[in-house]
C-alpha cells in the first residue's frame, strides 16, 4: 500500500462545469492525453458524434483560457498536459477507477462522487451545510445528496455525524453536519 499510485487534483478545479472536470480527470490520473476528439470521446464512451466532439473541443478551449491546461494543437490531434496549481488535494488511483467503474445506488455521476470526495478530503473534519458546499462546488443540493448517499452506503469511505442546536424554545435543530473521510481513503 506504500507504493500506491496517488492521483493529485486541486482545489482550484472543484467548481468547474462536469465536462471540463472529466477531462481534468483524465490527465490527473494518466499525466497527459495525446489523440483526436473521438479518440477523447470513445475513451469516456460517449458517441463522438459532432455535438459531442464540439462540446469537448469548447471544454478543452475554456481549461486552456483559464490556464489550467496546456494544449498543444496538430492538425486534429491533441496533446493536453495539467498545468499544476497551488492547493493539491490527493487521492488513491484504486479508489478513483473503483468510483468511475461502479453502478450507484443514487442517480449521480462520478464526476460530481469525486468533486465531492475531493470537497471533503480537502474541507476536513469541519461542520457545513448542504447549501455551503452546493454553492462551493456548483452542484445543486439534490445532485450533492445523491453523491453523500454513494459514498456513505455504495463505497463506506465517509462517516457522517449531524451537528444539532437546541432554540430558546428547546427546540432542536439540525444545523450542519460534519464528515470524516476514511483514512485509508486518502495519503
């Protein structure tokens, strides 16, 4: 387990659109892509039919205006490296294949289980809200719970432990919750 290959995201790519983070998910875990669009397409099997490459193309064009990634343009070939950022957040290769390769309980996509993933390993053992992290990373509240769901019941790497307030009334109130990521998980 020493050796285990560890796959580095950053903290910077966790609000961006799902299509832009698919591909930053593929170069964190295989350090670059070379190839064409439908070559990019057949790999995260989608149809690569024109829509699909354009949207794929524009994603490609946005990480590249951002500076997140570098890309290199021949004829129609790509090659698209990371260009590392500042706050790294780290993860191990099995978890990530095991994540992407899964059938979940919750409608979700396993783009949104890492970002999530990727949330609380970097966020720590520190209470939030749903709303906090929703807003944090651009997913609504609903898509959020589907992926607390499969984490928790399909993969059992988080723990979850409700935060609760009692009013003047006596009154109790749940005001947030705190989650812990499974050690073995992480580094």
């Amino acid at each position: 387990m020493e050796n285990e290959k560890k796959v580095i995201f950053y903290r910077e790519w966790l609000p961006l659109p799902k299509e832009q983070f698919r591909i930053l998910i593929h170069l964190a875990m295989n350090g670059s892509f070379s190839g064409n669009l439908s070559d990019l397409c057949r790999y995260f099997s989608l149809n690569p039919q024109n829509k699909t490459r354009a949207r794929i193309r524009d994603a490609i064009n946005e990480l590249t205006e951002k500076g997140i990634i570098e890309c290199k343009r021949e004829g129609r070939s790509y090659l698209l490296t990371i260009v590392p950022r500042e706050k790294e957040i780290c993860l191990r290769a099995r978890w990530l294949d095991s994540i992407l390769k899964a059938d979940f309980s919750e409608s979700v996509s396993s783009e949104v289980v890492i970002k999530l993933l990727l949330w609380f390993v970097d966020r720590g053992a520190k209470m939030f809200t749903n709303e906090e992290v929703a807003n944090d990373l651009n997913i609504s509240v609903t898509t959020i719970n589907n992926a607390r769901k499969v984490l928790l019941n399909d993969f059992e790497v988080i723990i979850q432990k409700y935060v609760s307030a009692e009013t003047e009334e006596g009154e109790i109130h749940r005001v947030g919750q705190i989650i812990e990521v499974s050690a073995w998980m992480k580094e």
